[in-house]
C-alpha cells in the first residue's frame, strides 16, 4: 500500500500489524458468527457484517492516523468472519434442494470473481489507497438493501418456533403452498 506517504515514519511492523489485523478480526468473528447466526438468525447475522463492514471501511479510508486504520481492518475483518458463517449457511437453507448445491457453488465462485474484481479495482486506482478501501462501503449498502428484501431462512425459523413463518418462505422458494410436506 501507499502508506509510507501519507505516514512517512510508518514502520514494517505497523505495516504488518495492518495487514494481519483483517484477518484477527476474520478469526474472531467467525467464532462469534456461527452462534450469532443460531441465535439471532442469518439474515440479520448478514446484516450486521454489512453494518460492520460500513463502520470499518469508513474508519479505513477516512483515517487520519495509522491506530484507526487498524481498528477498520480489525472491524472489517470481524465483518468478514460474520459473512464467512452466515452466508452459506442461509444461501444453502434458502435455496431449493434440486439446486442448491448448484447454487452453493456459484457463490464459491462468486468469491473468487470478487476477488479478482477487488485487484483490478486496485490496480486501476493506483495512489488511491482511500478509494480502494471505501469501495466495501458500496457493495456493504447494496448487499444490506437486497437482505432487507429477502425472509430469514426456514430453518432458523423452526428452530425458533416460528412455524407459519417458515412455512410461509417454503412455500415462496418452492412456488407452492405444500409446505407441510417440505417440514
């Protein structure tokens, strides 16, 4: 990164320290997202790595010191370990079974597409270390808009008693109203 010119006495450990917190933040959030999305569910466990994600990115490209810059790739990667547990757990209970491991794997290379989305974005910035980093506040917000139309997964919805709920989203992912048989 293009840190040694905004911070010229920015030394290798902060830079390392920088790049590893992403991935602390990753590991403790994915211990703490899997019982998340248990309890609360994985829509909304989605939804708060989408906030997280905002809060991070905009202390990342926003920072005026390199502690804050720290504490966004920390909260990033928390965000991170969220999505890590809840996303293809609630994409696997939301699809219907004649396409779901289909479906599970196109997310996988959705991943990787967004990967490498993410380094032509870079490259193509270049200097704009800021940019590259508030880019996650984008696909965040729009990845937070689409959540707020779609149902909690059926499964979780059982496992909280909610079972006319549940059978209300069976019925909307398989287009029929035998949801009972689908239970």
């Amino acid at each position: 990164m293009f840190l040694d010119e905004v911070w010229p006495n920015i030394d290798n450990l902060q830079k390392e320290t920088i790049t590893s917190l992403a991935v602390a933040g990753a590991a403790v959030g994915s211990l703490i997202g899997g019982p998340m999305a248990d309890k609360i569910g994985r829509r909304t466990t989605l939804i708060v790595g989408d906030i997280l994600n905002v809060i991070g990115a905009l202390f990342m490209s926003l920072t005026p010191n390199v502690s804050l810059l720290m504490f966004g790739r920390f909260v990033v990667g928390v965000a991170i370990g969220f999505s890590s547990m809840a996303a293809p757990v609630f994409l696997s209970e939301s699809t219907p079974i004649e396409i779901r491991g289909v479906a599970v794997t196109i997310f996988q290379f959705c991943i990787v597409g967004g990967q490498m989305l993410a380094i032509i974005i870079c490259l193509a910035l270049g200097n704009f270390w800021r940019a590259m980093l508030g880019m996650v506040i984008v696909f965040s917000v729009l990845q937070l808009v689409m959540l707020l139309f779609l149902s909690e997964t059926p499964s979780h919805l059982l496992n909280k008693d909610r079972t006319v709920e549940a059978k209300q989203v069976i019925n909307r992912i398989y287009n029929s109203a035998n949801a009972d048989y689908r239970l």
